[in-house]
C-alpha cells in the first residue's frame, strides 16, 4: 500500500518536472503556469466536483473489466449512451430515478455485448469496443442534429425537464448532489470487490484464470459480469452529467467527448482501486479545469493538461518496466 | 583446471543473496556433480559461469584466463552450453531446423546439409540416435533432451552445464542419458551436473561440489563420500524418511468405470481408466510425464469435462457435478502446478479460501475476512508456513507455497484427496514434512490418490501402484508386487 502511494507520488512529480521543463523551452513562464493551474483548478470546488462526478464513474468503467483482465476502451461510447438514453427517459417521463436506471441498463447492455462477442467469438474487446464507440459517436451527433435538437435553441439537443433535474444536495454549501452519488457508487464497488463473493470471483479470474477454472469459479461469467458491471458505470456517469450538470448535450457534443478516454487515465492513476479513483478523478479534475484557466490567462496550448496526464500514466508504468528490467537481469 | 571461481557472491536486486563467497572448480575431462536443495544456489552459480547473470564479486576463471561474459552468445564463443531443465526447442520445428536455426546464431550463413552432416557425424561417434526429421513436440521427452544435448554439441564445447536433466525422465531414458554422458567424457567433454538426487551423484559423477544456502560445504572425491554423508552435507542434518505403516483399508470410496477424457487439443487423453479407492488408502498413479496424468485428475476434480465414464464417490454420481460442488462433496484437489492451486498475486488470507469460498461468506454472500484470516492463521500454524498473511503468495518460496497449498486442501478434512505432484521442486526437507503429511492424513482413515512422475515417491507412499501409459492403466496392484524395473517398462508402454 505505501509502495503504491509512493510510486503514484513519484508519478505525478516526475512529470509535473517533465511539463514544467517543457513550458520553460517552449518560452513560457512556467512557474506562473502552475500557479494558475492549480489555483484555478481548485478555486471553485462545486465545479471541481460536477467535473470529478462523470470521470470517477468512467474510471470505474474501465477499472471494474480491467481488474478482470479484460479491457474495456468502450468507457465512451457506454457513457455517449447513458447520456442519450438518460436524456430522453427524462423527456418523456420526468423522472430522474428512472432516467438514472435507463443511463445504466444502456451502458450495461452496450458493454454486455462486447463482451459476448468476445466470450463466445473470441474477438478483441479492444476492437469492438473502439468501432461501438463511433458507431455511437455519429449515431449520436446525427440523432441530435435532426431529430432531437431543441427548436428553439437548435445548437443543442432537446434538454432535461425540471423535474428530472438532480440539483444540489445541501444548497447554501453548494454541494451538487451528483457527486456524492459517485463517490458512494464507487464506495459500493470497493465492497463488491474487496468484500464479496462475487468480487472475490472476479480478481482471481482476472489475476489467473487457471486458478479460477481450478477453484470451480467460471471465468466467462465473470468477465461478462465486470464488463456488464463497467457499461453500467459509464452509463451512470453520463446520466449523471446530464441531468445534475448540462441538462442537455450541445451538437458538436463537446461536453461529452473524450470523458471516456480520461476515464482510463483516472482508472489507471487510481490503481484501479475505486477508492484511489475518487481522488485521481479529483487531481485529474483540477488539471483538466486548471489547464482551461491557463489557456486563457498565460495563453498557453489547451493540451497542457492532456500532455501532463498523458505524462502522469506513462510514467506511472514505468515502476512495471523496472521491474521487467530488474527480473530479467 | 578448465573452471575456476573464486569468492563468487550474488546478491539479488531485492536484496536476497543466492551466493556468498563460492569456491568452484572443475578438471578437464571429469563430470563435476554440483549437488543442493532448492535454493542453495546451484542455478544460480551455473548461470552466473554461463555469462547469463553477472556476479556481484568474485571472479570466473575459464581455460587459465580471467573472463567476463557479456551474455551466453559470447560463453558459447568459449565453448561453454548449459541445458536447461525447460528445453529451448521451438517444439513446432523439426529436429534439424531447430539446430539449424541455433547454430545460425553463432555461425551465420551455415547450410542446413551441413549442420546434418555435422550431427550425423556425432551420432556416429557418441553412438546415440536423434530423429532428425521429426517434429520436436512430436518426440518423448527423453528424446526431446537428445536433441537439446545435441544442440549444444554442434558448437564444439569444452564444457556442458546440465541443470536436473532427470527430473523429468523415465528410469530407462535416465540409464540412456548417463551413457551418453560418458561417451561424451570419454571425448574429453567436461561436465556439470546439477541435482538434488544422491542416487545420481554417486552414480554418474567423479567428483562432487555441495553448496547450501549459498555456500560451499565441500567438494569430494565421489567414491569417497556415502550417500548419507551427502544428504547430511546437503540439508545440514539427518534426515529420517517418512514410514509407511501396515495398511488398514476401510470400505469404498471411491469408484471410477471406464472413464473418457479428452485433452485442450480434443485428443483423447484418457482412454477408459477404471479404478476404486478405499479409505484409508493412498493408489498411485505413475508414468511419465504427460501421458494423460493431468487430464484425469482435472475430470476427476470436475474442472474438465468427462466424455464417458461414471465417477462415483460414496455411491452418488458425481460425473456431472461442476468442481465447486465436488468439493464440497468432500472432494479436494492438489494440483501439481502452483501456479494453478494458488492465486501467486493474492496473499495468504484470500489464498486460504480459494477451493472453499462457500464456507468463509456471511449474509448477502459478504466475505466474512477475520474468518479467512483465522483459517490462514491455522494452516500457517499446523503446516509450518514461513510467511506473513498479508504478503502476496508469490514472494514465498516454492516450500512454503506448496506447504499452504497441501496444508490448504488436508485443513478441510476431505474424504478423498486428490494429489499432483506433491513434491516437485522442493528440497529434502520439504518432501519429508509433505510425505509424513499425506501418510497421516491416510492414517486417519482418509483417502488419496497420488499422481506423481517420482518413482521414489510412489514407492515410499502408496498402497497400491497403478502405471498409466497413453491413457490407459498399464498395471494396477499392490506395492509390493512392483519392482522399479517392471514400473520403468509399464511406463514406457511395455507389458511386464
């Protein structure tokens, strides 16, 4: 556990060194670039935790498979379905609990699939997962451009009534309520996974199947259950966002784009434990909204925040390649 | 001297020091027994002479000059080989592509006539057979070390390093084996022979090296040490084998009719095997390695399925019983791999609840941890488990896994225990503490089925001997009715 804080810290200075040196090449002032990064990522918690909310659901997305040893790269695509399903549920029914359920079963069933095909065709989960993940992407950007924008403001979809709205859960200290809905949904994961039968399965599957088959526990359910479990949590995150946060998805989709894609960084800077992914959702929040800041006040490029969480997970592997060198050696 | 090391010390990145302070040397011309336990450092020494590990201090003398291989390629350039225990074959290949293909590496450019004609012509002088022609997985693997010895002869070495190239042979490939080392002698080819095996040393070797727990304790003359001294020298101390008292067999627990198992390839691997079990009785099963061991102790534990036949335990069918539910039946299962039985990457506690999940959850299937716990504690303790139980399985070492995962399967009292290869790879003292095990879990009334290639241990073990030959029971019967000639021809496929 200390070995694992250890290498994580290690990580994030050593690129925060890394981007640091390359801002200073690039001419810009870099010690003045960190300041506002950090400043402003953190200078409006409410923001910082609408931000965090759908990152820690699509971190789960990916970690869930992932400690099963399968890896799902679909986190996008389940969550673009959590969103679309979520919002239209909320159209027609005005009730959030149930456009909630609607935003999961989505993303479940979308993961359920890849990994079927995987189980009993034995193809690449990483394959499927990246053409569902397009095939939902224009799916997407063309049901909102012709059926389901909003006439009156037609450069976004149809939006969340109010009813279905989820708004802050304690007013007057401004805490959304979407985020303490993923901060226990990842809370339940851990005890799934670290305390029960079922997660129990689950890791030995993903850590040996032989010994799993050995055991009696049957590695295909196992790995349909994570995947099932994963869809579902991306689906929540992008349920989630739209109804605690834009109530409606804009049709460039912007607002969704790319949150499954940071999910893995999350996953993989959490240790794929859901409890590491709560506060690597929130670091990784305050860069994403600190690098926005930055852009605007030291006019630096919008990647810095990508570049530096790109940076933070290759060399959060390296430990893995010491290792490898070590061993062999 | 051909091989000389002095002072040879290697500490490991992790900080485990395999070797302290190492004297080695071997004569031209002599084959050098370099004889320990599991970890003693034997391998490591070797592979540090090879050039494949680099010494932490001390130097490495090799005819009369100092040297420093940069890796095995540039050993070779010497005329040093090592074969190792896993053969580096690529099984796929023919025989003559594979030596094609190794003596490409230091000779590049070299015509595969001429490699035939150079391993022909060693045939012809060591007057030994390899089929050229033949795919190499197709081959027993007696045979499949024969082309791996005469790989390494291809490039002329002075000196060959064998790391316990018997453990996986039948007696009669084994007898095959040491006449091909003394032809090899007789060419003036030095060699080093790794083993645990007192029998081997003083078999085969002139002069003998024993190192324990990375140190040297001596080198011998061969004719002028007995076995016992050798075993003290080895483990440090006396070690009195395991007793097998007088059978007392209760009622049937077992029956097995005419089982069918096939194998990942969809081969049949086991061909109608009959049998019945009693309590209080430990059956046998030897053969060589691969000679469908593993698939019928997956179809009896449930964990492959069984193509026709009838498993019955205690009158009930459990053919079609799924491995959870057998055992809970009273079924457990060894397997021989640990890397199968236990899950290396978790540590003691969830290991410890592996193959009984059901018996450690609490409401709503929660895993009740302080119970795990306690059990852990418990097989540490009867067992004698070095290790702390929150450390991950894989750091144990091979002793200690194998003690939790014997000690694992015995602490749930099975009625009938099935058991792989209980002792593969460990040192004396770990065999010893695993045999006594089983024969006082037998003395209890309990049943076992003991599936093993060590002919030693079926003998000192079991009840009653079954040889299994390409799926079939070559020969079922009593101990007693067995000599360690008539098992070594039931096992290679001959009637006796």
């Amino acid at each position: 556990m200390r070995k694992v804080i250890l290498e994580v810290s290690l990580s994030i200075i050593l690129s925060f060194l890394i981007g640091y040196t390359t801002l200073i090449l690039m001419g810009y002032d870099a010690t003045k670039v960190f300041s506002i990064v950090i400043r402003e990522g953190l200078s409006n918690p409410t923001y910082l935790m609408i931000r965090s909310t759908p990152l820690i659901l699509t971190a789960l997305a990916f970690s869930i498979p992932s400690l099963v040893g399968v890896f799902n790269i679909g986190g996008e695509g389940q969550f673009y379905l959590g969103a679309l399903s979520s919002l239209l549920i909320a159209h027609i029914t005005g009730n959030s609990l149930l456009s909630i359920i609607t935003g999961m079963a989505a993303g479940g069933l979308l993961s359920v699939l890849i990994a079927v095909i995987k189980v009993k065709r034995g193809v690449n989960e990483v394959v499927t997962s990246i053409m569902f993940n397009w095939i939902i992407y224009f799916s997407l950007l063309y049901l909102i451009s012709t059926y389901l924008f909003d006439p009156l403001m037609p450069y976004q979809s149809i939006s969340v009534p109010k009813t279905a709205r989820i708004d802050y859960l304690i007013v007057h200290i401004q805490i959304p309520a979407i985020f303490p809905i993923a901060v226990l949904t990842s809370l339940v994961m851990y005890f799934l996974l670290y305390h029960s039968a079922l997660g129990y399965k689950m890791r030995v599957v993903g850590i040996s199947p032989k010994a799993a088959r050995y055991a009696g526990f049957d590695p295909e359910s196992s790995i349909i259950l994570s995947m099932l479990i994963g869809g579902a949590m991306g689906g929540l995150g992008g349920s989630l966002l739209i109804l605690g946060h834009t109530h409606a998805i804009d049709s460039t989709m912007s607002g969704l784009y790319g949150m499954g894609f940071a999910g893995i960084g999350a996953g993989l800077l959490g240790r794929n434990n859901p409890i590491g992914i709560i506060l690597s959702s929130i670091f990784l929040s305050m860069l994403i909204i600190g690098g926005e800041a930055a852009e605007l006040r030291a006019r630096v490029p919008t990647e810095l925040a990508d570049a530096l969480i790109g940076m933070i997970v290759i060399v959060l592997s390296a430990p893995y390649i010491v290792r490898l060198v070590r061993v062999r050696r | 001297m051909l091989v000389e090391m002095r002072g040879i010390t290697k500490v490991y990145p992790d900080g485990v020091v395999a070797l302290r302070g190492v004297d080695f040397e071997a004569s031209e011309g002599e084959i050098h027994g370099l004889l320990g336990e599991n970890g003693a450092g034997k391998t490591t020494l070797m592979r540090i002479l090879y050039g494949e590990i680099k010494q932490t201090s001390g130097e490495v003398i090799f005819s009369g000059k100092a040297v420093s291989f940069k890796g095995p390629w540039d050993s070779m350039r010497s005329g040093i080989s090592m074969v190792y225990q896993r053969f580096s074959l690529v099984p796929t290949m023919s025989v003559i592509e594979n030596l094609h293909l190794y003596l490409s590496s230091l000779q590049s450019g070299i015509r595969i006539e001429e490699v035939r004609k150079r391993a022909e012509e060693i045939m012809e002088r060591l007057k030994f057979r390899v089929p050229l022609e033949a795919n190499v997985e197709d081959l027993a693997v007696g045979v499949q070390q024969r082309a791996e010895i005469m790989k390494v002869l291809l490039s002329k070495p002075k000196l060959i390093i064998l790391d316990e190239p018997t453990s996986v042979l039948t007696p009669i490939e084994i007898r095959e084996l040491f006449r091909i080392l003394k032809e090899l002698k007789e060419d003036g080819i030095t060699i080093i022979f790794i083993t645990h095996k007192l029998k081997e040393v003083k078999e085969i070797t002139d002069r003998v090296t024993i190192l324990r727990k990375g140190e040297r304790v001596g080198t011998y003359e061969t004719p002028s040490v007995s076995e016992e001294e050798l075993a003290v020298m080895m483990v440090g101390r006396g070690i009195t084998p395991a007793k097998r008292g007088a059978p007392s067999l209760g009622r049937e627990v077992m029956r097995v009719e005419d089982l069918w198992v096939r194998d990942d390839r969809g081969l049949h691997a086991v061909k109608g095997v009959s049998f019945e079990l009693h309590e209080g009785e430990i059956l046998g099963i030897a053969g060589v390695q691969g000679n469908g061991q593993l698939e019928l102790a997956e179809a009896l534990a449930g964990i492959r399925g069984v193509e026709r036949g009838r498993i019955i335990i205690d009158g009930k069918d459990i053919t079609n019983l799924p491995a959870e539910a057998r055992y809970r039946e009273g079924l457990a299962y060894i397997p021989d791999s640990r890397a199968v039985g236990l899950v290396l990457e978790m540590n003691l506690v969830e290991n410890s609840i592996l193959t009984s999940l059901r018996d450690f959850l609490g409401k709503g299937s929660r895993i009740i941890w302080p119970l795990a716990s306690s059990r852990a504690g418990e097989i540490i303790e009867r067992f004698n488990v070095i290790g702390s139980l929150r450390g991950q399985v894989k750091y144990l070492s091979g002793g200690n896994q194998q003690r939790l995962l014997v000690g694992r399967e015995i602490i749930k009292a099975p009625r009938v225990l099935i058991v792989s290869e209980p002792t593969q790879g460990l040192d004396l003292a770990a065999t010893e503490f695993i045999r006594s095990t089983l024969l006082k879990f037998r003395e209890e009334g309990r049943s076992i089925i003991l599936i093993s290639t060590d002919l030693d241990e079926i003998f000192e073990l079991c009840d009653r001997i079954a040889v299994i030959y390409e799926g079939r029971f070559m020969g079922m019967g009593r101990n007693e009715n067995f000599t360690l000639e008539r098992l070594g021809l039931l096992m290679g496929g001959v009637n006796a």
